[in-house]
C-alpha cells in the first residue's frame, strides 16, 4: 500500500499530463498536471471505465494511446501523426480540434505497465501540450514560404507586365485605327475604296467591338492582378502614422457597409457586429491605407464565409482589441463555414482560393500577410474549425514599423 501511495505521489509530480489504466480499462491515475490540461479533477474520473478518459479529449469513446499499447489496433494507430512503437514504447502526435478554441497538438508517450512476473496490468500516458511549439513552425515555414513565392512572384509580375502591356497599347490602337476622327484613318479607307462608316457597321455587326472591349477588360483585370503580386513582393517606401485601432475598425466597418460588392452580394449589414476594443490603448504605427485594406479584405471574407456556410445561425463577426507583451492584438472572428486544417495551412498562399472560379483569385488574404509582416514587421494567424467559424489574430508592434 505504501509503495502504491508513492507511486501515485510521483506520478501526481510530473510536469507532463500523466495518466493510467488498468488491464479493464479503468482509470488508474490522473495527475496534477491531467486536471490543469483538461480541467477535469481526477476524483470526478478515477475508476471511470469506457473509455471515459478518451471522451475527455475528443468528445467520443475509442482507444488512444495507452489503449493501444494493451491491444494494438492498426485503424486506430493510423489516426495518430508519426506513429512509431519501439519494444513496448508508443510515441505520437496529434491535432485535437474540439478540445479548446483553436484545437490542441499534443505528442503523447505510452507503455504498458507490468507486475513483477512481467505480466501486463494496465498502461501509462503522458501526454504533452507542444501547441505552441507547432504555432512557431508554422510561422517559421510560412515566413520562410513567403519569401520564396515573393522573389517569384515580383519575377512573374514583372515578366507577365511587358506582353500584357503591347495587349492593352494593341487593343487601344485598334480601336484608335477605326475612329472616324482621325484623318489619317479616313486616308487610307479612301485609298483602298471602303469608307469608315461600312467597316464600323460590319464590325458592329459581328460583335468585334464587344470582343475588343473584352480584351481591355480582361487586360484591367490582369493589370490589378499584378499591382496585387508587387504589392506582395515589394516594401516600398511607406508613409507611417501614429493610428487609433479602434478607429481604424471603425471606419474599416463603414467601408465593408458601403462597398458596392459587398453590398450586392451578402447582405453585411444584416451581419451583428460585436466590438470589444480595449480602453485606452495606445497609439499604434501603421500606414492607414495599407492597414485598412488589410482588416477590409479578412472582414470581406469573414462576410463571404458566414454566407457560405449552411448553417442557419444567427451572422456575427466579433472584432477584439487587446494589447498582449507589448504588441496590439487585433482579432477578427466570424461564426461561418471555417476551413480544414489543409486550408488553414495554406490560407495565405498567393493564388491559393477555395472560392469558386471568377470569385477570387486567391491573392487577398497573402496580400494581408505582406501588409502585416513585411511592412508593419507584425504578425498573423488564423485559427479555425470547419463548420464553426474563423479568428485571425493580428499581432503588431509598439514600437514602431
């Protein structure tokens, strides 16, 4: 009995979650750590059998872990991330999305536990929150990607603005080369016998002009397509000022209100805006413009979302203001279709889009990552759930672009 209450003792002092059963199932040992991970206190579960400790984590009754280290299961092992069993050692990682806002990656370790003929008699997991750890990879890889894509892209843009300028200058000439104001147009019709007037009426007549003003739409079309991928590439030279945050929100709001394509495809403002802008923060360094443009595209799409989602709830995107070691945090957070986590990993990829084609071009949202990280030296991120909505956090210093 003694050498069990010290064994408890000990398992209740590890700095990792820590939990066991028994050969049955039952739950053995829940440590100090377990309770503060998952808010539950070990009286409410010890002894609890049914996989009442899977239930904890994901909302359902299946083997994890130290399960499978009783009873290997090779459909249940392959849920897990970088699976390996070495001897009786399992080691793992895993994405939990329904544990908390913005889901828990855990890497989890587990054994059986044997008595002193070596016969099975329950296991042990100890489960370690690296959350954190994998929200810096992928700002790290993110940040390595996009410099990547920003040298091929400002190279693409660049190469892509010669053809497509002689398209637009040809398109215009033609049109120049038809008009019945210039006189040497009216020349050289006479020269070959025809006047202006008949090859205006035949081209009338077979939609040529519709065709050519398809070209310079589709050339203007191209054209802000570009100024997007330089405006991802390039740091120019900024004008910066000392802003209002929640004023900035504020007029970005009014902006989303009055913008003719929000207005004519969602109704915005039948979306409930909550705010909860912190007091008194200080004055932050942005250039407005860029900033607006920013939080305009996220709130376009939170829109964009709430009204893809079939999801019959109420429409709320909740904007928070904060001031977190030293740098303003703004969130933006709507109740619509949210993404995959592949999405998410890729949402701010340029030419990335999840939009049906026409819709977007997928350029928005890697555009506000340049803002964000390029001129402002912030940062972004994006949590989110499938079907339960989206938060992007921006994160931007005090102290200066």
């Amino acid at each position: 009995m003694e050498y069990h209450h010290r064994l408890i003792d000990i398992i209740n002092s590890l700095p990792d979650a820590t939990l066991a059963i028994n050969r049955g199932g039952c739950v053995i040992a829940w440590n100090r750590s377990m309770e503060e991970l998952t808010g539950v206190d070990a009286d409410a579960i010890m002894g609890r059998d049914n996989y009442e400790h899977s239930f904890v984590f994901y909302g359902e009754r299946r083997p994890i872990l130290l399960d499978l280290a009783i009873n290997p299961d090779p459909e249940q092992e392959r849920k897990y991330e970088f699976f390996k069993r070495t001897g009786d050692k399992l080691e793992a990682e895993k994405f939990i999305p329904k544990f908390r806002a913005g889901g828990l990656y855990v890497w989890a370790t587990a054994r059986c536990l044997l008595d002193s003929d070596g016969k099975v008699i329950g296991a042990i997991e100890t489960v370690r929150d690296i959350t954190e750890r994998k929200r810096l990879q992928e700002i790290i890889m993110q940040t390595e990607k996009m410099i990547m894509i920003g040298g091929l892209t400002a190279g693409m843009a660049h190469e892509i603005n010669n053809p497509l300028g002689a398209i637009m200058q040809n398109a215009q000439n033609i049109e120049r080369r038809i008009s019945g104001e210039i006189p040497a147009n009216l020349k050289a019709a006479a020269e070959v016998g025809v006047t202006l007037d008949l090859v205006r009426s035949y081209m009338e007549k077979r939609g040529i002009f519709d065709f050519i003003g398809h070209i310079r739409n589709s050339g203007m079309r191209a054209s802000e397509i570009i100024s997007n991928m330089l405006h991802f590439s390039n740091s120019a030279e900024l004008t910066v000022e000392l802003t209002d945050i929640s004023e900035l929100l504020d007029r970005v709001l009014e902006l989303a209100a009055s913008d003719y394509g929000m207005k004519k495809k969602y109704n915005f403002k039948g979306i409930e805006i909550r705010r909860e802008f912190a007091a008194e923060l200080p004055l932050v360094p942005v250039v407005v413009a860029d900033m607006e443009q920013a939080l305009l595209n996220i709130i376009k799409n939170a829109a964009q979302a709430i009204y893809a989602a079939d999801i019959k709830r109420h429409p709320v995107i909740n904007l928070r203001t904060s001031l977190v070691n030293e740098m303003l945090v703004i969130e933006i957070e709507d109740n619509g279709s949210g993404m995959s986590e592949s999405t998410r990993l890729r949402v701010f990829e340029p030419f990335f889009s999840t939009k049906e084609v026409g819709v977007g071009i997928g350029l928005g949202m890697s555009v506000v990552y340049a803002i964000v990280t390029k001129n402002h030296n912030g940062r972004i991120e994006v949590t989110s759930q499938q079907g339960e909505g989206s938060c992007f956090r921006i994160m931007l210093p005090l102290d200066g672009v």
